[in-house]
C-alpha cells in the first residue's frame, strides 16, 4: 500500500514538473529570441549535437525513454526559444536532467533550433 | 559533473624525469558515474614504472562530486571529496599540495612504497562560463588520517573550443571538437606554513581533442616554475564515455536470455 502511495505521488511529481519545466524559465530568459531560428545548417548542427548530447537519454527520435520525457511534445515545440535554451543552460538536476552548460551559447542555440524543428506527436 | 547513468573511462598518465632520478611513467585508470544529475563518483586505480626500477601498483582512490545549486550562476560551486590509499611510490600528480616536490620523484620504488597515504581530501571547485571560456578554479584540503597537518593546494584553469557553434556534418577534425588552453597548479603549504615559498609551481597549455565517436584524447607539457617543482613533466590521457551504461547491461542480458 505503501509502495502504490509512493509511486503514485512519484509518478505525480514527475508528470506536473517535467512539462512545466518551459514555464520555470524566468522571464528575461523567455524572452530571448534564438538568433539562429530557421537557419537548416544550424538545425543540423543541433541535429548532430542532440545525437551526442541528449539522444542516450530522449531517445534518438527524441521520443524519450523511461523518465526521459519526448521532445516531440507541443510543449517543447511551442515554447518560448529562450526558455529551452534556459532548460539546456541549467538542466532540471532533482529530476534527473544535468545542466549542460558546457557547451559554448551557440551550440544550445542549435539544439533550440532542432528542438523546434521536430514533428510533435 | 557526469551525466546520469553515464559511465566513462579514463587513461590519465604522465611522464616526467627529476634531476639525479629515473624516467618514470604513471598512469591513473579512471572510472567516474554518473549517480545523479548532482552527484558524481569515480574510483581510481594508480599505477606506475620507473626505467631501472620497477613497475608497481600504488593504490586507489574513491572520490565524490556533489553540485551544491540546482541553477547556473556566475561562479558554480561543485564540492568533491576523496578517500585514497596510496603508498608515496604513487607518481600520477593528480594534484600537487604542501611542499610535494621532485625529490619525492627521486625515491626508489622499495623506498617509497614503505611510506602509506591514507587521505581524505576535499576540494571546493569553482566553474564559470563566459563566452565560450570555461574557467576553473579548485581549492584543495588535504589530511592524512593518521598523521601530518592540513595540506593545501591549489589548480587553476582555462579554456575554450576552437569554434563555439557545430559544424552539421560528423567530423573529426571539426575545429569544435579542439580545446586549447592553460592550466596553474601547485602546493600551498600546511597549516603551519601556509604560501608558495618552497612549493612546486607548474603551468600547463591543454589540448584536447574529441574524436567524432566521442573519444577524448588529451595532451598537456607540464613546465616547472619553482625550484622544488620538476622542470617538465608530459601529461597525456584518453576517456571514453558510456552512456546510459545500465539500460545497455540489462538490454545485453535480455538479449542473451531471449536467444
């Protein structure tokens, strides 16, 4: 009884936090404009870079796997660039997502600019 | 910090020859997991061979990093502590304190390993980000579990990609797969005697290299700036990075039971 308590207050927690996670972006991070939008070289740079940095986790079609949500989601497409790019920059660490923060500004840019590309399902 | 359930190896060695001592190469073998998005804990194994010596294992280290804030800021602190057993055989420098210096390279091997290090050892590292410069500054505690004061050291670091945005093609000599840059590090004295005076002092230039498969090879000439410190030491290392090492282990068992 226990353990359903706990997985469903996990299960919970996890579904109103990680779609929420574009609406944490403070504002002035919203409201950064992706200064590579439409840009295809950049869109497959990012395509390139998600492979690398991200795919272990979202799946290789961003689909997600396990507690990694997809990426395919209006959520993600719809949102504001600058608050993905804020997601990539700090990473959700209690939920599992690490900050990426080492990669150099224009590459997460790339990655915003894949991210948006995507087909949502 | 690594990614969770990301598990990378890693070759760090380095050569170097003290005056009136042997040429000696010593290699850490690294394996660091990803636990946590903020948590990150590796286990070393060192090593080491001396030219008209010997080659012998020198002992182990456990340590952990743990990122203290969830969000990027300015200056990102990361706190990492380490248990190691070592004997003073060990040549691998991973960090330099106190008043280490060449003479402790000039041992023999029988010697040396009499001398037990068992040490727990804390660092404060400090991260910033600005402009495609990464910038990184480590404090470094150090105290031997029996005996010995507080150790001090210290290591500073920068560097940047040759490129800061991808090329779209898979590359291996893509200028953004290239890091250039120099790193400072040396003792600080104890607690008694705490400064530079009489410490070895190093500068290094750091190149890096990221092969399109995601091995990372990495080279760094090592200069002494002090009198203690030895006058060149050549660090090279090589890591590879499993991800999500435990998703692909139980895949591998189901695959094996299936058949």
């Amino acid at each position: 009884m226990r353990a359903a308590i706990f997985y469903i207050t996990l299960a919970g927690v996890l579904s109103a936090t990680e779609p929420d996670l574009p609406r944490q972006a403070p504002p002035q991070w919203a409201a950064r404009a992706n200064p590579m939008v439409g840009n295809s070289r950049a869109q497959k740079a990012g395509a390139k870079l998600f492979e690398r940095e991200c795919a272990e986790c979202h799946g290789a079609g961003a689909g997600g796997i396990g507690k990694a949500p997809s990426l395919r989601q209006a959520v993600v497409s719809k949102a504001k660039p600058g608050a993905l790019y804020w997601i990539i920059e700090n990473g959700a660490i209690y939920n599992g997502m690490p900050s990426f923060a080492h990669l150099p500004e224009p590459e997460r840019w790339q990655i915003v600019t894949f991210l948006q590309s995507l087909n949502t399902r | 910090m690594e990614e969770p359930g990301n598990l990378e190896f890693a070759a760090k060695s380095i050569t170097g020859q003290p005056p009136g001592g042997n040429r000696f190469f010593a290699v850490a073998d690294e394996f660091e997991y990803g636990v946590q998005a903020w948590w990150t804990t590796e286990v070393y194994l060192d090593g080491q061979a001396t030219n008209n010596d010997g080659a012998i294992f020198t002992g182990f280290r456990w340590e952990n990093r743990l990122r203290v804030l969830p969000h990027e800021h300015w200056i990102n602190p990361v706190f990492y502590f380490e248990f190691e057993d070592i004997s003073g055989a060990d040549k691998t420098l991973l960090e330099v304190v106190d008043h280490d210096s060449k003479s402790d390279l000039i041992l023999s091997n029988a010697e040396a390993r009499q001398e037990k290090q068992r040490e727990l050892e804390a660092k404060l590292i400090l991260s910033s980000y600005f402009k495609g410069w990464t910038i990184a500054e480590n404090f470094i505690a150090e105290k031997n579990v029996v005996h010995a004061p507080f150790e001090f050291g210290y290591a500073l670091g920068v560097s940047r990609p040759l490129a800061l945005a991808a090329r779209p093609e898979r590359c291996n000599l893509c200028p953004e797969n290239f890091q250039i840059g120099v790193e400072m590090y040396g003792g600080l004295g104890t607690h008694d005697d705490f400064g530079v005076h009489g410490t070895s002092q190093y500068v290094a230039p750091v190149m890096a290299w990221t092969l399109a498969n995601g091995t990372m090879l990495g080279v760094s000439p090592g200069f002494g700036l002090t009198g203690p410190s030895t006058g060149f030491l050549l660090r090279l290392g090589v890591s590879y990075e499993v991800a999500q090492i435990g998703r692909k282990a139980r895949n591998l068992f189901r695959a094996g039971g299936n058949q």
